[in-house]
C-alpha cells in the first residue's frame, strides 16, 4: 500500500499537514517557554481542578517530552516534567488542557465518553484492519479486503470523535486561564498559539483517517 503512488497522492497531503502541525507545535511551545507566568504547569493545572472540585484528583510528574494526559482509568493528570515544573506560558497552556479532559471526564462530557469507548476498536482497525485488506489485496479475498476496511472505520470513527474532544478541552484551557486573572495579554497569547498548534495535529490526525478510508475503498473496487 504505502508503494502505490495513489496513496500519496490521496493521503500524501494529511501527511505533509501532520508534519506542519508537529513542526508547529514544537515552535510554538518552545516559544511560549520564554514568557514567565509565575506559577507553574502544575500549580496552574491544581487551581483549575480545585475550582472545579476535583481536589482529590492527583497530578503526576512524568518523563518525556510532551508525554502528557489524563488517565480516566487512574483519575490522575499526568504532566512530563517541562510542563509540571514549567513557570512559562507553554506549560501553563498543555496543564491547562489536560485539566480540561478531567473536567469534561467529571461532568461526563458525552464525546469524551464516546471516545474512550472507542479506543479498542481503533487500536484494531490501525494494525489488523490494515493487514487484512493488504492480504485480502494481495490474495483477491474479496471478504477479507472489506473486513479490513469495516476495521479500519474504527480507526476513523475514533478520530473524528475525538477532534471535538481535543478542541473542546483547548477552549476550556483558554477560558479557564483567562479567568484566573493571574497572566499577562503575552502570556495568554503564547497559550493560545500552543493551543492552536496542538489543535491542527488533531485535524491532520483525523484528515489522514479519512483520506486513508477514502483509499481503501477505492483500491477495493479494483
């Protein structure tokens, strides 16, 4: 699949956009390191979750570079540690964010309760469904090349349930910060450039999805 020169002429452009998206990203919240907020990603992050009385939720320190999440499982926002220590706009942003998704697993925010049902089945659709259709291609069976494809359709489902769930929690970041009255306009601004950039990796995430659908159904009408 990834040698046939219609793959990227269809998926080729979602690709180059994830790639924009993930240069963007870095650039962004390397940007925001150098505007000091005072207090750090996760003393931000406490005060959100404290106002939204979720003190008994507990922030981790994690390795990594921008390794950071919720885990609804554990109930445990976990920060890598540029952002759990950070005392800059880009850690504040990403802790922020993060905290949002405790707050929308809180009020059983609906997609989010969509989306973490999903995961399973996207986990799937990315690895079998792709090499089902590749062996239904490659040995002409027909039903295993539409089994691929159902699969794979997880994969989609996933993404495009989740790209409400990233930006919702991106807004919340913005208005929860903004609230706080503690930032300066230059802090919130590098926050929400972080944001934003972050954003654009979900929508490249779920265009690839889509397009890589679109492909699959095509190739199987040969």
């Amino acid at each position: 699949m990834i040698l046939d020169p219609m793959y990227f002429i269809i998926v080729g452009p979602a690709f180059l956009l994830a790639m924009v998206a993930s240069f963007w990203v870095r650039s962004a919240f390397h940007s925001g390191e150098s505007v000091p907020t005072g207090i750090s990603g996760a003393e931000a992050a406490r005060r959100i979750l404290d106002q939204a009385g979720l003190s008994q939720l507990d922030i981790e320190e994690i390795p990594g570079e921008l390794s950071d999440h919720y885990d609804p499982t554990a109930r445990v926002l976990r920060l890598s540690t540029a952002v759990y220590r950070g005392r800059n706009a880009s850690a504040v942003g990403v802790a922020a964010h993060e905290a949002g998704h405790a707050i929308q697993h809180a009020e059983k925010y609906a997609p989010l309760i969509v989306r973490n049902l999903a995961v399973p089945l996207a986990g799937l659709g990315s690895n079998a469904g792709i090499w089902m259709f590749i062996l239904g291609m490659i040995f002409a069976m027909k039903p295993l090349v539409l089994a691929g494809i159902v699969l794979f359709s997880g994969v989609v489902f996933f993404q495009v349930v989740n790209l409400p769930v990233e930006l919702n929690a991106s807004s919340r970041a913005r208005v929860l910060l903004t609230n706080m009255g503690v930032f300066s306009d230059e802090a919130l601004a590098k926050v929400s450039r972080v944001l934003t950039a972050a954003a654009m990796t979900y929508v490249a995430a779920t265009l690839q999805a889509i397009l890589t659908l679109v492909y699959l159904l095509m190739r199987s009408r040969e």
